[in-house]
C-alpha cells in the first residue's frame, strides 16, 4: 500500500475510535440524568455519529483529505 493509503486508513480508524468514545460516553451522560444532561448527551452522541460517517467516507474514498 501507498502511504497516502496507509495514512487515509489511520486516520479513519482513529476519527471512528473517537466517535465510539463519544457515542458510548454521551450514552452513559444522558443515561445517568436525562432530564439535567440531556443537551450534553445530544451533542456527544450527535457529534459521534457525524464523526462516524466521516470516517466511512473517508475509508472509502469519498473525500479526498490525502491526493
């Protein structure tokens, strides 16, 4: 493999790793109390998913972040 390759898939596996810990902590947050965390809780699980396609997409080919 290339090292644009190499780099494309790092960085991919690492933005899903951190959108798991942001999907999972936001769980725990809005779990514990909904009714005072539920803004908190919203956005981390918001921003996890979001970063969780990105990194699809960037596995796959679809934005072009390295040649």
């Amino acid at each position: 493999m290339e090292n644009s390759e190499k780099n494309k898939k790092g960085i991919a596996n690492l933005l899903y790793f951190i959108a798991i810990i942001l999907i999972v902590s936001g769980a725990i947050i809005g779990f514990s109390d909904i009714y005072n965390n539920w803004g908190t809780a919203f956005c981390l699980c918001l921003t996890g998913t979001i970063l969780s396609f990105v990194s699809t997409y960037l596995k796959n080919g679809y934005i072009k972040f390295f040649n």
